[in-house]
C-alpha cells in the first residue's frame, strides 16, 4: 500500500511543481511533469528513509514529494535545452 501511496503523492506533487516552477512550462507537458512528480515522490521516500527522516517503509510527505519534483524537473529543464 505504501507504494500506492507514494505514487499518489508523486502525482499531485508533480502538478503543484509544475505550477510552482516559473517558465518551466516550455521543457515537459503534463504527463511527463506527473512522471517526473511520481519519481521525486519516491526519491524522497527513499532518501528520506535512508536519512533517517522518514521509518522504514514510510512515504514522503507531500512537501517532500513536491521538493523532489522540483528539483527533478529543474535538472530535466537543464537536459533537455542542451538537447537543443
């Protein structure tokens, strides 16, 4: 259940980091920015796990999710301009 959770939290942690990131609407549509939302939401769980922040088998929580997402989404801006 855990991980259901988690992708649930990623899902919406993507859509408020797409509204929160300024002028990244250009570099990722909207189910990519919810696959990149869901990959945070798991990194912080595990980074958070491994931290000591979160128990073992507990989920980031939304600011953590969203925190993941941002930065995900700033270091996938940074990719795919160099791709241009």
């Amino acid at each position: 259940m855990g991980i259901i959770w988690t992708i649930v939290v990623g899902f919406v942690a993507g859509v408020i980091a797409k509204f929160l990131m300024p002028g990244n609407n250009e570099p990722a549509g909207f189910v990519l920015t919810t696959i990149l939302g869901i990959v945070g939401a798991i990194v912080a769980s595990y980074l958070g796990q491994a931290l000591g922040w979160y128990a073992p088998g507990e989920g980031a929580g939304l600011i953590g999710a969203v925190v993941g997402a941002i930065v995900l989404l700033f270091v996938w801006g940074i990719i795919a301009r160099r791709r241009e």
